[in-house]
C-alpha cells in the first residue's frame, strides 16, 4: 500500500487553524507551507524530525510521548499555551506521531477540552475531521480527566463542584445557602444540597433527590427548609438550576435597598455576563423580598412574582442572600458570579466620597 500524501493525510479538527498528520518526510515541509502550516508539534517519542524543522526555520515543540500512551496534563498544558502563541502570530500549526491517529488525536483533544469542549464533542469533532482515529483506553480516560467537574455529564458531580467553588469564595459559609439542579420538568425533580451540611464539603453521592412535594425520594439527609422556593423557581421559569447564596454584600444591600423593593445594577461592564444583556448600560434590576421563615407563604410570594415578571436571572431576600438561576447549571454559575461580583461593586460605590 503506498503511503497517502502529506496533503492527504492532514486532518483539521480547527479549520485552518490546527491540524493532524502522519509523521511527515524532510522533503514534504515545503507542501506543509505551501497549504499554510506555519508551525509543527512532534508528540514522537524520539526526536528524528527535529532536525529537519530547525533547518526549515519552522517553530517547532516536542512533547515526547510513547506510543498508544496518554501525555501528562503539563505536556497538555504547555502544548495549548504554544497553539495559542502561535495562532496568535498567525501560524497554523500540525501535529504529528507516527500514523497520526492515537498520540497526535489526543493532544487535539486536550486542545478542544482544555478550551472548554465537553468530552463527548471532542470526541464527536474528532471523528468527524478523521474517522480512521483509533485512541486507546488510556488515552480516551486521560481526555476524560481533563473534563473541569463543571462540564462534567454526572450532574452530581458538576453540582458538588459548583457547590465547593461558591463556598470557597465566601459566598455560603459554614451551613450557609442551598443549591439544586433541576433532573427534570414535569414532574420536577431536584438534586439538591442536604440542609445542615458544611457547604465546602458535599460529595457527589450526599445530593438529595427531591420530588415536586419537597420531600427527600433518595438519598441520606433531611431537605432544606428552602426547598420550596427552589421548587418555585425552577417550575416557574424552568430554570436548570437554582443557587442560592449567603454573602456579605447581598445581605448587607438587600437590607439597604429593601424600602425600594430592588436594587438597580446598572453601569458595570460585567452585567454582559448576564442572559440578554448586551450593555453595561442596561438597568439590571433585583428584586428584593422580604425576609420570612413561612417557606409555604413565601415560595407562593416568589412564583407570584415570576409569572409578573419574566426574564429575571435572580432575586434578593432581604438581610438573607441571593438566589441565582439559570437554564443550565453552567449559566446558573455564572450568574451567580455576576451579581454577587457587580453586588460587591454596588456596595463599593456607595461607600466612596462623593466628587464635588
Ligand atoms: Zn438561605
């Protein structure tokens, strides 16, 4: 059988930005330039074609890697840092092992993970560009651990992690917030935080499973006394998951700005993080609720308020904290991260001197 061109054998998995290949010859580099590969990754694990690339002026990295192995998450971290130098100057880049089908496809894949692919993309993206890929065990479980929790397709293990991420930042200390992620819609069932739990310290397999009664149907652990506002959220706005934190700044403002029934965020360059907006000059208002121990009165209070108003992405409890909701766990997250960072702001703004 003769070997397929060089031409032949390169595969995009970015269009016109990075590609695989079979270990090319000294004499095929000129074809490589010619259809715009402006640099080369060898993942060989001995350095023969070195030579030719240092003579070719071609900018080159080596990341040694045996045959049918996994690289290392440093060898994955370097090689993203050197496709984006590179793209950056303007140079698409090729990588190559031997046939260019297991060492070479996992470092695409890294590539793809690493900039915030899901595994099964990855996968699905690889295929496309080359259906004769052939990965090993080792090396499809290295991409798998390359998944952040947060993208993870286990919902309990992507919710733990979110839970672990908000306490770190001092938005839900101690026993302090809730969190659920909504496993379907009608019937709603939730995966929720158990109550009374160090919120830095919920495994996987401690979430509840929580019917659209409230009640616990698996799971060790008693629901949170909150569970009924979660359960008026998601089936009011459908959201994919609601969190709900206790911080600083949202308790202090929700006292504050509590006579007007909102606080206004407008100005913040941040608030583009939020669903539909476009603009830091967008009138991003939070509706502030008063604080209640009455779950029942309060969660009918809630879902009176979303079918009033729509397009919400969170709300406030007076002197108690914010709950964020998004149609995805990941979109929840971020939410979160936008109010309570622009909350900080607010806060911040209001203890400046005034400029005369
Ligand atoms: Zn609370």
């Amino acid at each position: 059988m003769t070997q397929a061109t060089i031409t032949e054998s390169l595969w995009w998995i970015i269009p016109g930005k990075l590609a695989g290949m079979r270990r090319p010859e000294c004499d095929e580099l000129d074809t490589l330039q010619a259809i715009g590969i402006g640099a080369i990754v060898s993942v060989m694990d001995d350095p023969s074609n070195l030579t030719f690339y240092e003579s070719a002026e071609i900018p080159y990295h080596w990341f040694p890697t045996k045959g049918g192995a996994p690289p290392t998450r440093e060898q994955v971290g370097a090689f993203r840092i050197f496709v984006e130098e590179q793209l950056a100057a303007g140079r698409a880049i090729s990588v190559h092992c031997s046939s260019g089908r297991r060492r070479t496809a996992t470092f695409l894949g890294a590539y793809l993970i690493l900039t915030g692919a899901s595994y099964e993309q990855t996968l699905d993206a690889i295929v496309q560009a080359n259906p004769a890929v052939e990965m090993r065990a080792a090396q499809l479980n290295f991409l798998k651990s390359l998944v952040p929790p947060l993208y993870s397709s286990d919902l309990r293990k992507a919710l733990s992690w979110v839970v672990a991420d908000i306490h770190s930042k001092g938005w839900a200390q101690g026993t302090g917030g809730n969190f659920s992620a909504a496993l379907s819609h009608q019937p709603t069932t939730l995966l929720m935080t158990p109550s009374g739990v160090d919120k830095g310290l919920v495994q996987p397999d401690a979430l509840l499973e929580i019917d659209a009664d409230g009640q616990v149907v698996s799971g060790k652990g008693k629901a949170s006394a909150e569970t009924l506002l979660h359960l008026a959220i998601v089936e009011s706005t459908r959201a994919g998951a609601v969190l709900h934190t206790h911080s600083i700044f949202g308790t202090l403002l929700s006292i504050h700005y509590a006579p007007l029934g909102e606080i206004v965020l407008s100005g913040y360059e941040m608030l583009k993080g939020l669903e539909g907006i476009r603009t830091h000059e967008a009138q991003v208002s939070i509706p502030i609720m008063a604080n209640s121990q009455n779950m029942v009165q309060l969660s009918q209070d809630i879902r009176c308020l979303l079918q009033q108003r729509s397009g919400l992405n969170g709300l406030l409890l007076a002197g108690h904290g914010l709950y964020a909701w998004g149609d995805t766990l990941f979109q929840a997250r971020r939410h979160v991260e936008i109010i309570e960072f622009c909350l900080e702001l607010a806060y911040r703004q209001l203890t400046l001197p005034k400029i005369t």
